[in-house]
C-alpha cells in the first residue's frame, strides 16, 4: 500500500530535459505499416522507454518478433497457398501490411491513455521521422533478411 | 506613530483594491494600482507578488519569473509566490524542478488541497497518469469539493475513457462549480471525446467570448471548427473512433483490393485502386489544411 510520503518522491528525476510525450499515433502507424510489426515495436518501446515503461512492455517487442518470424517460417514451409489463390503474387507484401497494421492495433490499445493524455492535454509529441525512417528501414532489412534466410 | 498607522491603512486598502481586481480579471488596472502603490511601499511583500501574478495572468513569464524570484529572496516562505513559481517554472519546462518546489511545498502545507492540484497537473503533463490520480485522490480526501482536484480526476477519467456520467467527478465539478471556467472546459472535452462536437464548439465559442486572449482556447474553437466543419464528413469514422477505424478502414481495402485483383473487371479494380489512394491523400492532408485555413 502506497503511503503519502511515497506520493511525495520525486518522479522526474533530476535531469531537466526529460521526455515528457511520447511519439504521435501517425508515426506508429506509418512505421508499422511500412516497416512491419518490427518497425513498429521500435517505436513502440521507443516510447516505453520515454515513459519509463520498459520493464511493462517488453513482451511487445517479443510479439513483434513472432508476428515476423513466425508468418516467414509458415510462408517459407509453403503454408501460405490458399492466401495466394486469393490474393495472387502480393499476397507476401499483403500479409506483411496486415501484421504491421494488426501490431500497430495492439500497440494502440496498450498505449491507449497515454495517446489520450497527450491530445486532452495539446502536449507536441517529437518529431518521428529520423526514428520512423530508421525503424521502417531496420524493420524492411530484417524481413528481407529472414525471408532469405528461410528460403 | 499616526503617520505610520496611517501608511499601513493606506497599504492594506491598496493591497485590498489589487486582489479585488486580480480576481475579478481585471489586470490592466489591477497593475496600475500595484505600480502605484510600489512606488510608495517597494517592500510590501503582497504587492510584489501580485505584481509577479499579473504578470503571470498576462502571459509575461519571464517578467513573472523575474519578479517571483526577487520576492522569494525576500521572503522564501511565501505560499503564494511559492505556488506561483512552481506553475511558472512548469511553464518554462524546467518539470524537475518544477516538481521539488511542488513537494516542498507538499511537505509544509499537507493539507492543501491546492498543491496536491498543481502537484498533479504536473504529473499528468509528464504522462504519469497513476501519481496524478492518487494525488487528485489525496487532495479531494482534504477537501471534497476542491475545483482543482476534481477538474483533475474528471480529466483523468475522461483519458480513461470514462466521461460524461460515467465519470462522478465531472458531475460533481458541474453540480459544484458550475461557473467555474473549468468545468466548462472540462465539459468540452467530454462532449468531443463522446462525439459530439458540435455541442463542444458552442460551450468553447462561449469561453472564448468571455476569454479572447486565451491561446488555447483559441486552439480548442478552431479544432472543434474543422472537426465539425462539412468537408470532413468522409472522414467520419476516423473523426469518431480514432486509430482503430483508421486501421480497420485501411485493412479491409488493402485486403479487399488484393483479393480483387482476381474477382472484379481490371478496369473497375483500378478506379477502385485510385479512389482509395485519393481517400488515403485527403485523409492525411485535409485536416490539416483545414485547421491552417479557419
């Protein structure tokens, strides 16, 4: 049970240039949406990070490792023929848009209050686009990569 | 003897004439009377802090903070220009120490229902949601009523997607303070978060009648104005569900295209392709446009 003289220990730390927003919703989604469940994670623990959350949200980087690798290695083991009937030769590109958009979904849902917090507020989130490039580029290599590699 | 008694008369009724303009908003003559009456009395304490007030009411900060440091040199006890250093240092974005003054003050006056309000305003600026609702908590613990501490907890209940009547401390802010600049405020949030804007831009049109300087105020009128402006209609879904109808949206053309590409005439998919890609392009770009434009 938390007590009064606990509600009266300094939360921001020392350091005058602490984050206070978090990157917008648009970055998530655009990160997520070209870059993959993996872009999308970095922004999203980028954000953890910024709200001292890490130690919370760590399984969200892990789900965006199986939501990568897991559909590569079905996709690699000619699982994915029935998605190809339907979908013809993007399909690969198809499932990978679905999984960054349906990641990016749960990363909205878990961040959810403090996406709230910042709009009720007017707070500026930082600009995203020198982490938004670098993730959707990480995330884009990756994917290559093990696509590559398991095939 | 009688000239002195005589000048802590006059003091008192000066310092008694600025409040009593400070608190009814009328800062041009609240200055005048503390610039009058510093001439005379520089050392009076309240007329500096009044004077760092106005300043502060006036959006002058750096002037404010100028005049909130020299008097807490003077008098590092004060309450007033403790708690007014601590909204302007919040202000310059100085939140550390922001925080230590807010503590500090916490520790001297633990029943003020007023600090655990700024306390938790700074929390919740800094996206510490849980502190700034057990700090709203404490505060109304101290005083039920308390219009700082409840328009805290109904913000907080509205991030937490609990407005209108299902949050207990808007009502009580409505039932209790109803004409407190606030609640009205407050009541525009919870009209937008529940959809309805329209009712939200005529409460904000309101405030922003009886506050023409209010920046963002200003902000929130031209918001609401573009939200419920007609050119936004198509983007309805999106308007009212946020990022999850974003996504649906773009999920069910992205796959409804794809498996297109085999059911539907080449001719009729690349119309439907386009007017997808200008859905996407007005989506993104016409909000904001609009908001440059009113």
């Amino acid at each position: 049970m938390e007590t009064r003289d606990d509600l009266l220990q300094p939360t921001l730390g020392h350091r005058d240039s602490r984050a206070t927003s978090i990157y917008s919703p648009q970055t998530g989604y655009l990160v997520s949406f070209f870059g993959g469940p993996l872009a999308g994670a970095a922004i999203a623990l980028a954000n953890s990070y910024r709200l001292k959350r890490l130690g919370s949200d760590w399984p969200l980087g892990l789900l965006a490792v199986a939501a990568t690798a897991g559909p590569s290695w079905w996709w690699s083991r000619g699982g994915a023929h029935w998605i190809t009937a339907y979908a013809g030769g993007a399909a690969r590109e198809l499932i990978f848009r679905v999984l960054g958009l349906g990641f990016f979904a749960v990363v909205y849902g878990w961040h959810r209050q403090y996406y709230r917090n910042m709009t009720f507020l007017g707070l500026t989130p930082p600009s995203g686009w020198l982490i938004g490039i670098a993730a959707v580029v990480g995330g884009l290599a990756v994917n290559i990569g093990l696509a590559t590699v398991l095939s | 003897m009688s000239g002195d008694s005589g000048g802590t008369q006059e003091l008192a009724v000066i310092e008694h004439t600025a409040r009593a303009l400070v608190e009814r908003r009328r800062y041009s003559q609240a200055q005048i009377t503390v610039g009058r009456g510093l001439k005379d009395f520089p050392e009076s304490v309240e007329l500096q802090y009044l004077a760092a007030f106005i300043d502060q009411a006036c959006e002058r900060p750096e002037q404010a903070m100028q005049a909130v440091r020299a008097l807490l040199s003077q008098a590092p006890q004060h309450y007033g220009a403790r708690t007014l250093y601590a909204h302007l240092l919040q202000g310059a974005k100085q939140l550390a120490e922001a925080e230590r003054v807010w503590i500090d003050l916490l520790r001297d006056y633990p029943q003020s229902a007023d600090c655990f309000a700024g306390y938790g305003e700074l929390m919740l600026r800094t996206l510490n949601l849980e502190k700034a609702r057990r700090l709203a908590e404490e505060g109304l613990r101290e005083s039920p009523d308390h219009a700082g501490c409840l328009y805290l907890a109904a913000m907080i209940d509205l991030i937490r997607n609990r407005g209108g009547a299902q949050s207990e401390h808007l009502q009580r802010m409505l039932r209790e303070h109803p004409e407190h600049f606030r609640s009205a405020l407050a009541l525009v949030l919870a009209l937008s978060a529940k959809g309805d804007d329209r009712g939200a831009l005529r409460i904000a049109q309101e405030l922003l009648r009886h506050q023409p300087d209010s920046r963002h105020l200003l902000t929130l009128v031209r918001n609401l104005k573009a939200r419920t402006h007609w050119s936004m209609l198509p983007l309805y879904p999106m308007q009212r569900w946020g990022w999850s109808a974003a996504i649906a949206i773009t999920l069910f053309a992205i796959i409804g295209l794809s498996v297109g590409q085999r059911a539907l005439p080449p001719s009729v998919l690349e119309t439907l392709t386009w007017i997808w890609l200008a859905y996407v392009v007005y989506s993104w770009t016409w909000p904001r446009l609009l908001r440059r434009f009113i």
